[in-house]
C-alpha cells in the first residue's frame, strides 16, 4: 500500500472505471421542500441547514430541470471537456413528493443528451415501497445512486442537531433497498451522508459511526465537515459560545481515522464540505478545499494508512 496517487476509493476514479472517462455531477433544483422545513416534523429545518436546503435555488428562478442541465452540461463541457453527466437531485428531499411528481422528474432529467445516471439526495423517513421500486426500476438503463442523509448513528446527536429521525429509521431504510435490489434484481447504489464535528461528538463516537456504515451494506458516504451558515440555529450557538467549530488538523486527522474504518471497495463521494463563501460563518479554514485534500492525503501518507486498513 505505497500508491501516493490514491489511498482511498474517490469518486471521480469510480466513475472513470465505469465509463473509461469523465463524468461529471450537474445539481438540480427539482424545487420540492423539506418535512423537516414545512411543519410535518418541524419547521426549522436541522440546526446547519441554510434556507436553501443546500441548493442552488433555481427554480425558484424558473429554470426547468432540463434547462439546469443544459446549464451545468455546457459549463461542464466547456471547463472539463466532458460529454457524459450525472443529475444530482441535491436541494431539500427529493423522494418528499408523489411517485408520479418523481417519475416525471426522473424521465425529464434521464432524456437529456448526455446524461448517464442520478443521484437522488433524500432523507431515510422519505421512502417507501413503492418509491424504491420506481427508483430501482431505472438501475437496468442508467447509474443510480440513492443518498440518504444519516449525519451520525448517535440519537443523542440527531435529536441535538433537530435531525427528524433516529438511527433505526436509516437502518430500516437501507434495508428496503436492498430488499429491493434482490428481489428486483436491480442495482439502486446507496450512499450516507456524515457530518465530522456535530455538536457533543468526540472523535471516538465520529469513528463509531464509520466502523458501523461499513456493515450497513451500503455503497458509498460522503464526508462533511460542519460549518456554520448564517441564518441558522448553529450560528447562534456559535456566537453563544456553545459550539466551536474543529481546527484543520483536527478534521484532517479525523477524516483519516474515518477512512481506515471504510471498507476497501466503498465510494467515498466527498471528503469535505462545500461552504458558499456568501453564506459561510466559521471556520475561514473550510474555503480552501485544496489544502484539506492535500493535508489529507499527505497524513494518510504518512501513516502509511489506507482506506480498509482497520475494517
């Protein structure tokens, strides 16, 4: 295990391997809402969220799903030359709608040129039989991932952070899947959503949770790192004194703790947070990605450590 080049299992390799060469992510805003924001659970959302539910807000700005794939396809060919994409169904929860409000995004997103697969970001109370088995029935013809967003396996973190959920309602969710896949004999990718830095966690209980979505027969996570967003509860409590944002070398060091307890062969999708510099309150450190990676990969280096090293 001396490759210098990847230590991990990242997306964009992934992707290549599947398709022998690029392809990109394009977020849409399929305009839906949050039961978390609307009164069903709560109405103020979790305790990070911004009022945009980590979207772009397009459509609030009248852009079709289709036309915010021509957006993002032509940029995207333009910067990367790319010619394959995947949608990201990313604002808010986007299984939080009728199946036939899905089906309809679904077909509009999967018929435009260029366009290989999807991501669908939603919350594990937001699915159901029926749902999955619309979602599984286009795994045959196109890359389907399905994200839920999980945070942390504690309760006691999920009731702080107003989450909605327990830990038992993603299990439950992640089993309906892959119930799912066997029976259907389709392929719906799961992916988690973690969150390095809630509030009352140590690093020990942000381990504990990497140790057990390894054995939750899901295919891929995403890593975030808590930032506080203007406008929301966690900016009050960090004015108050009752939360302190992690240092870079804190987060690095635990990102890497993290990995070592993945399986070898899960996607890690993302390895840090994406602040809007506009919206972002604390830390200042979190709007230079590219020294989070390196510092990254050079720890893992270092300890001559590996994604799957102690799973």
């Amino acid at each position: 295990m001396t490759d210098k080049i990847r230590r991990y299992l990242d997306y964009n390799s992934y992707l290549k391997a599947l398709y022998g060469e690029r392809v990109q992510k394009i977020v849409i805003d399929a305009g839906l809402n949050c039961p978390n924001r609307d009164g069903s659970i709560s109405t103020g959302g979790c305790i990070y969220c911004n009022s945009k539910g980590s979207g772009s807000g397009l459509w609030s700005k009248g852009l079709s799903i289709t036309e915010q794939i021509e957006l993002g396809r032509n940029a995207m060919a333009r910067r990367y030359n790319a010619k394959k994409f995947l949608v990201y169904f990313q604002s808010y929860t986007n299984t939080y709608t009728t199946c036939e409000r899905m089906k309809n995004m679904y077909d509009e997103a999967l018929g435009v040129d260029g366009v290989v697969g999807m991501a669908i970001g939603t919350r594990p109370d937001c699915v159901d039989r029926e749902k999955v088995e619309l979602i599984a029935s286009y795994s045959d013809k196109y890359l389907v991932w399905l994200e839920y967003g999980l945070q942390s396996i504690h309760d006691k973190t999920l009731t702080l952070i107003n989450r909605g959920h327990d830990f038992s309602c993603c299990v439950d969710a992640i089993n309906l899947v892959n119930e799912t896949n066997t029976r259907f004999n389709s392929k719906i990718n799961m992916c988690v959503h973690i969150i390095l830095g809630l509030p009352g966690e140590t690093k020990d209980m942000m381990v504990e949770t990497a140790r057990t979505i390894g054995n939750l027969g899901v295919h891929g996570v995403k890593i975030h790192l808590l930032y506080v967003v203007k406008g929301t509860l966690l900016e009050k409590m960090w004015i108050d004194g009752d939360y302190t944002c992690m240092t870079q070398n804190e987060y690095v060091e635990t990102v890497c703790d993290f990995i070592e307890h993945l399986p070898k062969n899960m996607v890690v999708q993302r390895i840090t947070g994406d602040p809007h510099p506009d919206e972002l309150v604390a830390p200042d450190w979190s709007l230079d990605k590219h020294t989070t990676f390196n510092m990254i990969q050079k720890t893992l280096e270092k300890r001559d450590s590996w994604q799957g090293k102690l799973f």
